[in-house]
C-alpha cells in the first residue's frame, strides 16, 4: 500500500515520559524508530499504551524527554471518524479525497478487509466488528508514512487479524513505520518490544517475552 516511503520517515524518543490527570504514566522511554520498523507496544490496561500512541501523534503534551518524529501519522484507535448516516464508501471516500489519496488504495484496503459486499451499508447499522474493519480500511488506505494502531485486533476474527498483520507487512515493505499497541501480539515479525509494564518503558529488540 502507499507508492514508497522515504527512508527519512522515523521516530526518535529520548527518556520519554507522560503525565495524566497528576498520575505519571510512564517515563524513561527511550527508542529509535526507523523506516521500514515494525513496533509492538505491550502492558495491561492503564500502562499508557494508548496515551504513547497519542502523544508521538502530537495529541497529548510530553512530561519530559525528547520526541522527534518525521512522517505523517494516520492514528486509529476505538472512536468513529465517520458520518455514521453515510454509506460505507462514501464514509471512507471522504477522508480518501481529504487526503487526496487514490481510490485505488481505498478498493485494495476494502478488499483486504472484505468490506466491498458492505459498500453500501450505512455506518450506523455496521457491527462492531465492521466499523472496526472500516477504521482500518481508512489508515491502509492512506498515504500516511506512520501508522498508529491501538488495540486493531479488538473485536476481529482471525481471517481479518491476519489482514491486519498482512496490511503492515505490505506498509513495511515501502518504508512505512508501524506502532500497534495491543493485548495480543502480532503475527508478524516484530523490531521492537515497547513493555511498559518493565521499568516504564524498558524496550526489547527482536524478540522479548510474550
């Protein structure tokens, strides 16, 4: 997916750290993220998987440390970003002319994530399942550089778990960069561990307990 990306696509942190609501999240994290790396970011719930994600997407202030990142992001994580009244396609058509991306992305990320037979469909009367497809459809079929995904194997089964897997591997291979925060750890080979339930953010590379 993407016509190739430029090998300058990377993310640098440096002795990262995150505060929320007075609670620090995390701290010390320190990783270089290049082209072509594929990153699992794992922990139980409240280790700040997704708040890492937003903060590399600019969404949420850093506490200390550095954070360089160069690449556009394409984010997706549990909310809608579509008018749920309209149809499938035109929901995903609209952030594709936003982005000024080819349609032709768009048919191979709803083929990848069998959602052409629901084209028509109007998002608020998808599944679960289905909007969670969709969201994923719109980052594949972007022209983004890095994508961010938290927790995308919620609430899929295991034909559209390896569409995922398969879609970072196609991403990988034009230089993009994937962070996927998750319970469930990938398919696909990893570069990096990110388990920030290990001293806040203590980093495995390839490989690292499960």
């Amino acid at each position: 997916m993407g016509q190739g990306q430029s090998n300058k696509t990377s993310i640098m942190m440096d002795n990262l750290a995150c505060m929320r609501s007075n609670r620090l999240i995390y701290q010390h994290i320190s990783l270089q993220i290049s082209a072509r790396d594929i990153v699992w970011v794992k922990g139980r719930n409240g280790s700040g998987k997704s708040t890492l994600l937003r903060q590399i997407a600019s969404l949420l202030p850093i506490l200390a440390g550095q954070l360089e990142v160069l690449g556009d992001i394409g984010l997706t994580d549990e909310k809608l970003t579509f008018d749920t009244n309209l149809p499938l396609e035109k929901a995903l058509r609209f952030w594709t002319d936003l982005d000024d991306n080819s349609l032709s992305k768009l048919d191979d990320a709803m083929q990848l994530f069998d959602l052409v037979m629901l084209s028509t469909i109007p998002i608020r009367l998808l599944s679960t399942g289905q909007r969670k497809r969709a969201n994923l459809a719109r980052i594949f079929a972007s022209e983004a550089a890095i994508y961010l995904l938290d927790e995308p194997y919620n609430g899929l089964d295991q034909d559209n778990i390896k569409a995922v897997d398969k879609a970072m591997g196609l991403h990988q291979k034009t230089g993009g960069i994937t962070i996927i925060a998750s319970h469930i750890k990938p398919a696909i080979k990893i570069d990096h561990i990110l388990d920030l339930d290990r001293e806040y953010g203590h980093k495995h590379k390839n490989g690292g307990p499960s």
